[in-house]
C-alpha cells in the first residue's frame, strides 16, 4: 500500500464536511427568502418550544394592529393570527348561502373546538387563530385581505384566504367556499388566552 493511498481516506472527511456547509448555507438562504415572498404576514416567530412534539406556543399580540397577520410555528405547523377590522367581522355575515359548512359543523371536535363554533370561530371576535394549511392536499393558503376583483377571485371577494395549489377559498374565519376542492374550513387549533395581550397556541384548559 503506498504513501498516497493510505492518506486518501483522512481526505474524504474534509470533503464531506465542506459539501454539508455549502448544503446549509444554500438552505438557510433559501428559507430566508422563501420567508420575505410571504405577503400579509407582520413576522414568522418560530418558537423553540415549537420543536418539541406537542409544545404549545406563547404569543405576544399586544402591538398587533387591526388587518395585520401574524404566524408563528406550532407542532411544525403555520399558525395564523389575525386581527380582523370591524368591517371584515361585519362581512363574515353577509355570505353564510355561499359557503361549504358555514357553522362549522363538519368534524366539529377535529376542526373547530367548541368554543369556536361560531360566525367569526374565534374566543374573541376580532382575534381569529387557525391553522394555515389547506384541508385538501395540504397546501398553505395565501392572505388575500384586499376586496374586490382579482386574479382567481371572484369580482365580489370579500377578503380571506386563497389556496393557490387547486384554487380554494376560504373567508376571513377560515370557512371553505362551496364547490371547491378543499373539504372542510381550515382547523382552529386548541389556544387560550392568559392575558389580553397573551395567547398560548396548542391548550385551551381554561377555554
């Protein structure tokens, strides 16, 4: 065996190693821009409690202002909290004949908690908490607050959620539209309050 072969695998390591950093740089600045492209949302705040199975997640939404969306991670899933404007509340009432299940009664104990089986399906009105994952095939919806006409929207939008994958529409407190691929209205996670200013995605002891 000569010199040069018995140094030859001391050099594959380093190889590697190189190769495994260039893999995550590449990665992180993926995410870090697929993490700009997503419109609406004011901040993503993975949480570390998030990694660990069932962890619920503490939330600040003191400064949130009305029509802003924030996300946080919960279970490894995006987590949508948004607070709505009184006009968006006043409209959830206007469509109920379009909509798929709109007293969320399809899997009520899966999808929609008890204490969300209502027009706005939140604790409190303005404060609408859901899952952001399409009840179809899994895809992340889009925030389309905006009213009006737009592309694969109807003329008449009233502001909500689009699912670009296959086209489904949900309004602003996650109920399907009928005649859409999607199944059922988007999950309302189990989540408390511990203070006005404080929500804790994942529990709901004191709901």
């Amino acid at each position: 065996m000569t010199e040069a072969s018995l140094k030859a695998p001391l050099s594959a390591p380093i190889d590697k190693d190189k190769r495994n950093w260039i893999i995550t740089t590449c990665a992180v600045g993926g995410a870090g821009a697929a993490a700009v492209a997503v419109p609406f949302v004011s901040t993503f705040q993975p949480s570390e409690r998030a990694k660990a199975a069932g962890a619920s997640v503490e939330v600040d939404i003191s400064s949130m202002k009305l029509g802003e969306m924030l996300t946080v991670e919960w279970r490894g899933k995006p987590v949508w909290i948004v607070k709505r404007t009184p006009e968006q509340l006043a409209e959830l009432s206007t469509h109920d004949a379009e909509l798929a299940d709109p007293n969320s009664k399809r899997k009520p104990a899966e999808l929609t908690p008890e204490y969300a089986r209502n027009e706005a399906r939140s604790i409190k009105p303005e404060i609408f908490v859901a899952v952001g994952i399409c009840s179809h095939l899994g895809c992340s919806p889009i925030s389309k607050f905006q009213l009006g006409a737009q592309p694969s929207l109807p003329d008449d939008w009233d502001g909500g959620f689009l699912c670009p994958c296959h086209g489904s529409t949900f309004d602003m407190a996650g109920r399907v539209y009928k005649n859409k691929p999607a199944p059922d209205n988007l999950e309302v996670p189990p989540h408390m309050y511990l203070s006005d200013a404080k929500l804790l995605i994942g529990e709901d002891k004191k709901a």
